[in-house]
C-alpha cells in the first residue's frame, strides 16, 4: 500500500494548520490519485469515518462518502440538522464516544468553536467540512483545480469578488501559506475577518503572498481566475438591503471582460444563478465548477490519508481506541 507523509497536526479546523509543504503534499497526492484511481483502493481499508452534519450538504457529503468507500473504508451520517451538536449531551462527551468507533470525525456545522471544541476533546482527527469561518476542503479542491489548469503559485493571482465569507477567509490563508497572489473584491460593510486578514498578511511577509480587499471591481483585472459565491450563506437572513449591495458585483460577461478573456470562473456552489452569477457565466467554456465539485473527493480523499497517516490515538486507562484495533 502506499505510504503517506504524516502531517504535523492531528485536526483540520482551519486551513493554516498545515505547513506550506504539507499542503502541496496533499495536492500531490489528490493529483495522483485522480490519475490513478487505482492507488486509492485499500488507503482506508478496516476504518471508519463519522459524518457530523448540522448543515444541508450535496457535494460534502457526497464526496466523503463516495471516497471513503472508493478507499475501502466506511462512512457514517449523522444528521443534526434538528439537534446540533451539544444539545443533547456535551460536546465533549459526544466526541469521546465517537473515538471508541471511529478513525476520524467530519463535521459540517454552524459554529467554528464547535470544531474546536470536538477537537480538544477527541483523540482522532476532526475535519472541518464547513463552518461560519473557515472551509479548508473546499480551498483544497480549488487548489487543486487551480494547479490542474497551469496556475502559478509564484505568479498568478486568484480574484474573488463577492461576501467575505468562510471560503474566502480560507482562499486568503491558502494565499499566504503557498505564496500566491489574491485580491478580494467586496462592497464596503462585507470585508472578510480582519484579524484573519492581518494573520495572513503577516505571513505573507514570509511567504511572498499578494493579499489585497477592496471594493473596486476593476481591480480583479489580469486575474487568473475569478470566484464567487452567494451573498446570502446558509443560517444568514436573506434581506433586501444586502442582495441590494450585491447586485453591482454580480460576475456577468462584463465583469469577467474585465479580468481577461482567459480567465476561469470559479464557484463552491451551490450557485444562485441570476444573483451572484449569470449563466452564460457559469455555463461557459472558462467556468470549472463542476471539476472544484469532483476535487473535493480527491483532495478530501488525500487529506484522510495524511492525516491518518500517524494519527493512531494512545489508549486511556483501560480503553483500547478504534484506530488501534
């Protein structure tokens, strides 16, 4: 079977847990994988996975599932979408019955604290699948979907235009770790995190990273690639006033003019199309939704491997964790 590098960090809260070499390393690994399914067969045989999910999920979902069992593994669904986590007992009391079970949790939820939280208590690995501030699986399959299409980690510049929401903040981190230039593009009021902007901007001081916000579409112009998302996420209220804030930012066949006739359209879907893209947009030659949507198995896939590459959990007392048996 082949051998994964481990991985500094048991969890996967947000995407700056890992190190810049550790990131390309999974990508590498989701490439080969995706050239050579075959390679995937047997990686998690005898190992299961828990899926924790608060929030509706197609691709998420689908995509960890499929590729558990493509790895010969198992992964479980747990809906708490009428019972968030916490509620019916502790968080950290729920996590520790996981682990007797499972090799690693999943969970797609509303709170990032709820990711930290599983985290601390658990002794296997925790992987965010969503949550108000960050999407790490996500930023993954567009890198990889970025790289597949020749993107220079050294010289092209990603752009998004549109809410400064959790994949935004976790595109920004994948910029300064690799070093890769992005410009966020929103209306005034709906900037990404500051004090995430200003980590990264720190970094990027090592890294070489080109991090710019603004509100000026005009700035995307040269961009390797535009993306956006919806104005409304899942769990905000869907008013006049801010889709009112949105509509000038609409990615449209002009606005794309405006980064150049090569540039590709990117989006994590699902779309709002007529609101935040048109469809000769995101049905055109240049857009690669539908390829981020099928790299999320892959890199997610690669993501497991590495992780569970030395994340075997030490017994407690007399308990003998799942991942050892």
């Amino acid at each position: 079977m082949t051998m994964f590098d481990p991985v500094g960090t048991k969890d996967l809260a947000r995407l700056s847990d890992l190190a810049q070499h550790e990131i390309l390393d999974i990508l590498a690994t989701a490439a080969d994988f995706k050239r050579n399914p075959q390679r995937v067969a047997g990686a998690m045989a005898g190992k299961s996975i828990c899926m924790l999910f608060e929030k509706p999920s197609l691709r998420t979902r689908m995509s960890f599932e499929v590729g558990a069992f493509r790895m010969g593994g198992q992964a479980i669904y747990l809906d708490h979408k009428d019972t968030p986590l916490g509620t019916r007992e502790t968080l950290g009391d729920y996590g520790r019955n996981l682990e007797r079970w499972c090799h690693a949790i999943v969970a797609r939820v509303n709170r990032q604290a709820t990711i930290t939280g599983l985290a601390a208590a658990t002794r296997v690995p925790v992987i965010n699948a969503l949550c108000d501030m960050h999407h790490p699986c996500q930023a993954l399959a567009d890198l990889q979907t970025l790289l597949e299409r020749g993107f220079d980690l050294n010289h092209s510049r990603l752009a998004w235009v549109g809410d400064g929401n959790n994949v935004c903040h976790s595109l920004i981190e994948a910029a300064s770790i690799l070093g890769f230039g992005i410009t966020v593009v929103t209306p005034k009021g709906f900037e990404p995190d500051a004090a995430l902007v200003s980590q990264c901007v720190a970094r990027s001081m090592r890294t070489g990273a080109r991090i710019e916000v603004t509100s000026d579409v005009h700035a995307i112009a040269g961009a390797f690639a535009v993306y956006t998302d919806a104005c409304i996420s899942m769990g905000q209220a869907d008013t006049a006033e801010k889709k009112a804030a949105f509509e000038p930012y609409q990615v449209d066949r002009e606005l794309m003019a405006i980064a150049g006739p090569k540039a590709l359209f990117m989006h994590c879907l699902p779309a709002h199309r007529g609101e935040e893209v048109t469809d000769e947009v995101i049905d055109s030659a240049n857009s690669v939704v539908f390829d981020q949507a099928e790299n999320r198995m892959h890199a997610q896939n690669a993501l497991l491997c590495h992780l569970l590459a030395t994340k075997q959990p030490t017994a407690k007392g007399t308990a003998t964790a799942a991942a050892s048996r």
